[in-house]
C-alpha cells in the first residue's frame, strides 16, 4: 500500500463518527469500572440500549487489549440494533462500523477496513446533509458520553436534545435527557420547565420504572412525599429482572432522603432475598447499610456488622473497579474500635495507589473526613480538603471539601483556609 493511501485511510478514519474519535480519553482504572456498570445493566431481552451497550463494551475490551471479545462485541452490537430497528442496513450502524473499521485498522486489517468505510458511505448517501449528525448517532454518542466525566454528561444531554428534536417518537432518548438533567440538579429541585418536561417524559414513557424513581425523588423534593407510589413501584421494581435500569437504585434514594433510612435497607434485602446470587443488588445492600451507618449518630454494633460484612463480599466481586467499595469499607470500619485498624490499613494502602484525578480527589475529601471526625486530626483534615478542592474537577466530594472548609474559615477564622479559598475562587475555570 503507498504512502499515500495510507494517509487518505488516516484521514477517513479520523472522520467517523464512533467511540474511537469522540475524544473519550479514559484512564485505565475509568474503563474498568465503566466496563463493570456495562454488566450490570444486563443484557435482557428487550433492552433498548442493547447495540449500544455492547459498542461501548467492545471499545472499552479493546482499549484494554482484549481484541477478540471487542471484535466480539462489536458483532453482537450490529446483529442487536438490525433486531430493534428491524432492518439490515440503516444509519443506526453507523457507529458499529466506524468501531469495526478502527479495530481492523489497529491490527493491520487495511482491507477490511475499508470494507466498513465503504458500509458507511452507503448508509450516508440516504441522508445528503453533512452539517447535522444523524439523529441515530448523535443518540449513542450521548448514551456513551453520559458514562464519563460530568462536562461529559453535559455534553450528552446536548445531543439526546438533538436527537429527540429530529426523531420525536424515541421516547427513550427524550427520558434519557431527562434522566440526566435530573443528575445535574440532583441536590436541588429542578427548574419549572424541566420539571414539566420530566412529567410529560413520565406519561410518554411509563414502562421506565428508573425515571418513575426519579419522578417520585423530584416530587417529594416539591413537599410531595407519595408512599403508595413508592411501594407499588417497590413492586414492580421487584418483580422485574435484576438490572441497574431497572429502577431499584432511585427507589433507594427516595427512601433514604425521605421517609426512612430503614425502608431502604428493608427494600434492598427484600431484593436480595428474591435473587440472592445478583451482585448489583448486593451493592445496593452494601450501599443501604452505609447510608444508614453515616446518617445514625450512634449506628449499632449489628448494623455496622452488617455493612462490614456487606462491603467484604463485595470487593471479590468488583475486582476491577473495588476502589470506593474499598474506600467505604475504610470508612464503616472506623466506625468499631474492633476493627479501627483495619480501616487506617485500607487508607494508608489508598494513599500510596497509583490513582486517576478524579478518584484521588474522592479518596482526598473521605481520607479528610475520616481524619476529622474519626482521627481528630483537624489540621491535617484541613490539608486534604484543600487537596481535593484544589483538583479541577466538578463533583459532589470537591463540594463537600469546599463546604467543610468554608465552615471551618467562618468558625475559626483561619486565615490559611481564607487565603486558599480565595486563590480557589479566582483561579480560572
């Protein structure tokens, strides 16, 4: 092959619209535990984000050099959206091909890959406008964005918006916008229009037991706590298979800001009960027995037990991605003098880990806590606060830290905490 060609390929390539040019960039420890969450969204039959689960698995299995199972991937991708959209060819496979024509340009298949070049250009011609992105993939470029960085998930709320404009009648891609403009005004109730947006969202697409949690969460932020909603949607939720879509996680979250800690836990072992084997739901449990260890001022010895035990069983089952398990197993172990030890071991063991930005910023603002509340260690729990504050990302821990240490700045009038807050306001965005 020249030069030449070689370049035109390059070129072409770099074009596509697909998981390989959308500038994902994702760090070792984020594929693992994204490829995690892949798994347990499940795989039932009927599943409307089926073709783009499998895309995102294979990218994520070949970033990580597992080439054959990407391959894989990307095939039961293509057989997945030809099942839901009843067609061999449309523009709905669009993405598939550009992944497909990536994995053979990668492992020298150049022939092969301009196989799917040539795949893509036909579908193309159905649509002559090159300004727009069709509506197909600016829908799995969003449910794809909205698995990563939070200015990623705004961005994915951009094109589910699109989308949705273009094709009205794919009522998921309407309720996936809602869903997450819904995570971005999570600690606050959202906007009129939006709220009115999510109800009509909820009648359009009532089969979506995930965004009925969220509705019920945004409707006792507004006063309106509906118990008889909760527990006939605790119903359904239990009756359906055991997925992370499948409306259990919202659920938990209603009970615990609302009306009981203990509702929570009993939902989450009611769950676990019916499907004792499932590893999501026995996060979920883990996740139930921390929150209601976090919110009691004095937890008791059995629901500390409980939660230790809960967070053990855990870690072998997300050996991949155990680092905030580990991290909150950390924390519930501080709470026993029996096992306080055991959780400075799991901090110092952190502390030395080879971790991503963002991860190092949560592991900062619940080392800085675990100091304070825990350790008593004030100044140095000042120290790790400012650390997580300090890093450039937008989360709920970098705003916890920042919230702790203007408490402290109003409190004690520490003049280091003041200048540190000030630096932090003025540094650019």
């Amino acid at each position: 092959m020249s030069a030449q060609s070689e370049i035109t390929l390059e070129g072409r390539l770099g074009a596509l619209q697909c998981h390989f040019t959308w500038d994902l960039e994702p760090g070792r420890n984020t594929l693992l535990r994204i490829k995690d969450i892949l798994q347990d969204i499940g795989t039932e039959e009927g599943c409307k984000w089926l073709g783009h689960i499998y895309n995102l698995q294979g990218y994520i299995y070949f970033q990580l050099g597992y080439i054959e199972e990407a391959r894989s991937f990307f095939s039961r991708a293509e057989e997945a959206f030809r099942k839901m959209r009843g067609a061999e060819e449309g523009p709905w496979l669009v993405v598939t091909y550009g992944n497909q024509a990536w994995l053979h340009h990668h492992q020298g298949e150049q022939a092969e890959s301009r196989a799917c070049l040539s795949k893509i250009d036909g579908l193309m011609t159905e649509d002559p406008s090159q300004d727009e992105l069709h509506q197909e993939i600016c829908a799995e470029k969003a449910w794809t964005l909205m698995k990563f960085s939070r200015e990623q998930k705004l961005l994915a709320a951009d094109y589910f918006q699109r989308a949705f404009l273009m094709q009205p009648d794919m009522v998921e891609w309407q309720t996936s916008y809602m869903l997450l403009l819904a995570n971005t005004f999570k600690h606050s109730n959202l906007r009129a229009d939006i709220w009115e947006k999510m109800k009509i969202a909820k009648e359009q697409d009532p089969e979506n037991l995930y965004l009925a949690g969220i509705y019920l969460l945004e409707l006792a932020k507004r006063g309106e706590t509906d118990q008889s909603g909760a527990r006939e949607l605790a119903t359904k939720v239990l009756r359906n298979p055991v997925s992370s879509y499948s409306g259990i996680k919202p659920l938990l979250w209603f009970y615990k800001t609302f009306p009981s800690m203990d509702e929570a836990v009993a939902l989450a072992e009611e769950a676990l009960k019916l499907h004792p084997g499932e590893r999501y739901l026995k996060r979920c449990a883990a996740y139930s027995y921390r929150w209601k260890i976090w919110k009691d001022s004095d937890p008791s010895p059995s629901l500390i037990e409980k939660g230790i035990r809960a967070y053990e069983d855990l870690l072998p089952l997300y050996p991949d991605s155990s680092f905030f398990k580990k991290m909150y197993l950390a924390s519930i172990y501080a709470k026993s003098e029996n096992t306080k030890a055991k959780s400075e071991m799991i901090f110092q063991q952190l502390l030395v880990e080879d971790l991503e930005p963002a991860e190092q910023q949560a592991f900062f603002n619940i080392y800085a806590n675990y100091l304070y509340y825990t350790q008593q260690q004030i100044k140095m729990s000042i120290q790790y606060h400012m650390k997580a504050a300090e890093i450039p990302i937008k989360s709920d821990f970098q705003e916890n830290s920042i919230k702790h240490l203007e408490k402290i700045r109003h409190r004690e009038c520490n003049q280091e905490v003041d200048r540190f807050l000030s630096r932090l306001r003025e540094s650019p965005k």
